[in-house]
C-alpha cells in the first residue's frame, strides 16, 4: 500500500460517515509531489475516527508502515508515548533501532528507555544511570533525557532544586524547529512545574499553571496523557478548597482515561477513582464502604467505626513487617489519639518533600503541637 491508497481508503470512510472530506483531497494532492507530512494525517484521521478509537490506531499503524520520510517516525514517536500507545510505540521503536537514518537510531534508544518505564520494566534508579552515562547528540534527545532524569528524580522524592535545570530547559525547547515536538516538550515542563508546585503546597500556582493548559481542549486531541496529566493536577489543587472542584476535574480525567482504549488506561483510571475515594473520605462524602484497605480504614475513622478501623490497622501493620506509610500513619493517628503518629506522619511527607499531604497530619496535631513544629522547622 501507498500513502496515496491508505488516503483514498480514509476518503471513503469520511464519505460514509457523512464528515467533510476537503482535509483528505488536499493531502491526497500534496501526496502526488511530495511527503505527506505526519501531524497533517494525525490531524485528518483524529477528525474521521474520532468515534473509533481503535480504527484510528489502525490508520495511524499502516501510515506508520509506509511513510518513508525519518522525521515523521521520530514524530509518531513521541505521539505514540502522548497517546500512551505503549505497544504501537515499541513496535516503531524495535524497527528504527536499526534505521539507516542516525537521528532515528538515537531517538529509538531513548524512547525504548520510555517504552519500559510506561510498561514498568525499569526502575527509577536504572533510569537516572542510564541517562547519565548516555550522550544524545541531537537537541530535542539531549531535552527530553534531561526532562526524564527530572520525572525519576521526582520519582525518587529527591530534595534537588529543578527551578534551573527547567529553566535551562525552556530556553532549549524553544530552539526546537518542529512544531509538535516543541509544543509537546513545552506542556511536558508545565507538568513537572504543576506537579512541583502541588509538592510545595503552592496551590495558586499549582492552579495556575494547570488552568492555562486545561483551557485549551484542543489539546486533549494531541496530547491526551499530558492534557489529562494536567486536569488531575488542577483536581489536586482544590483537595483542601473545594470538594466539588477537586471531584469535577478528577470526574473529567476519568471520563478521558475511559475513552483511551490503551494497555496505561486501567492504571490510570484505578489511581484516579482511588483518589476520588480519597477524596470523598477526607470530605465526608463516601457513602459506600470502600475495598482499597487503607481507603477502608478512612472510611470507618469518619463512620466513627474506631474499633474496625484500628482492627484493619494492626492487620495492615503486621502484614508490613511493622512499617507504615505516611498515610498510614496518619490514619492510626486519628484512629488511636496518638499524637506521636501524626507527627512521625508529617516528618514523613516532610522528608520527602511532600509538602502538600504534610498538611494531612499538620491539620490534626493540636495548636500548641502545630506551633512546635512551625518552630522546629524554622
């Protein structure tokens, strides 16, 4: 197949769903003197299939197939990881390892890198080490190596300053030449400044700078994970505000994670429908009894069920070797009175940079505790 066929194939499916088919003839014309170019055809068939999902993933894997032009698969790649494709991703990855073309072969290397970090195949600390003893010589490779090391030293809750590594960053994306890669390492950096941001317990700012990307929903077609990524930031941001804006935006990022019938959906949605629960808990608005442990045990604390709550907490503690996380800790606290546990609760989240769930046990430690503790880290 040609791209000119695989064209004239997508203008009869835009014919027999009654949609505008102008897109298709024009890049059916372009296709007769040059190379189609790749965010033209994403844009065309995410206008044709945007009732299949699937349909379109088969159109974008057969252009995929035949396009000969290098810069449109080290675009797909980068597309691919945005729509979270994971296994579409490492097929084109496994395939330009061996390009004729450089610049393919070194965008494959770190992609493949990417490939098993989506599928969880590679710890946080193999990622940093690999980074660090790999030279990318391309400019677009040499950023998004630099934005990765940022994601795992995140990761691994490092006390390191990203304020000028990112800002560096910026002035570097901005050199960038092609359009999409540019736009897509740009909303990359606002990810980790929200998500920053949101550890720091800056909430304005956190808001901020989620809102100034969930406003354009037009990005939603091109980069759904970062688009989605950004709406659970703004959700986050409203946790101690405003219920009914924090379950708003989670709500949003739900319905989106749904629609994404890809291998990270199910993750996705089962960490944002625990923080939903979460949420509720911390409100006083789940009604049902939750089937997450931890989320059980919140919801019995606010039943005034203490007895079950602290029953599944000493279950849940010996089950751990005698180790409990932060959140943990901070629902024996309210469990069990125990003043102790709140604080090592906030010495915690604190020693991880956690700034914002440090306000959990903060909230529940008494005035004069709370004083101390402003005082102890002054």
């Amino acid at each position: 197949m040609t791209v000119q066929k695989l064209l004239l194939e997508i203008e009869q499916d835009a014919i027999s769903k009654n949609k505008e088919t102008e897109k298709c003839r024009n890049l059916i014309k372009i296709a007769e003197v040059k190379r189609v170019n790749f965010t033209s055809y994403i844009d065309l068939i995410s206008d044709v299939y945007d009732d299949e999902p699937r349909k379109e993933s088969e159109q974008l894997q057969k252009f995929l197939n035949v396009t000969n032009k290098a810069e449109n698969l080290r675009v797909a790649m980068e597309y691919l990881d945005n729509k979270g494709e994971t296994s579409l991703l490492k097929q084109l990855v496994d395939k330009q390892k061996y390009s004729k073309n450089y610049l393919n072969r070194e965008w494959a290397k770190l992609y493949y890198i990417v490939v098993k970090r989506a599928k969880g195949n590679i710890s946080t600390e193999e990622i940093v080490q690999y980074i660090k003893k790999t030279n990318f010589k391309s400019i677009e490779m040499d950023i998004l190596a630099n934005i990765y090391q940022i994601y795992a030293l995140l990761g691994l809750k490092s006390s390191f300053d990203i304020f000028q590594q990112s800002e560096q960053l910026k002035i570097k994306i901005n050199q960038i030449r092609n359009e999409y890669i540019r736009q897509s390492f740009q909303l990359r950096m606002s990810e980790i400044d929200a998500y920053s941001a949101l550890l720091g317990n800056e909430l304005e700012k956190a808001r901020k700078i989620a809102l100034n990307v969930v406003s354009n929903e037009k990005l939603v077609n091109w980069f759904p994970m970062l688009y989605t990524s950004h709406l659970y930031s703004l959700a986050m941001s409203y946790m101690y505000d405003s219920y009914d804006a924090a379950v708003f935006y989670l709500d949003e990022s739900l319905k989106n994670y749904k629609k994404m019938q890809i291998e990270r959906a199910p993750h996705k949605i089962k960490e944002v429908e625990q923080t939903i629960t979460f949420i509720n808990n911390l409100w006083g608005k789940q009604t049902e009894e939750p089937k997450n442990i931890p989320e059980k045990i919140h919801f019995f604390i606010n039943q005034g069920r203490l007895y079950e709550a602290r029953q599944n907490l000493i279950n849940l503690r010996d089950s751990q070797n005698g180790e409990l996380s932060p959140f943990q800790l901070y629902y024996w606290g309210i469990a069990f009175n125990c003043e102790k546990s709140l604080e090592r609760s906030y010495d915690m989240f604190h020693s991880q940079g956690n700034y914002f769930y440090a306000q959990l046990p903060l909230q529940k430690i008494s005035k004069d505790k709370k004083y101390w503790e402003i005082l102890r880290n002054l």
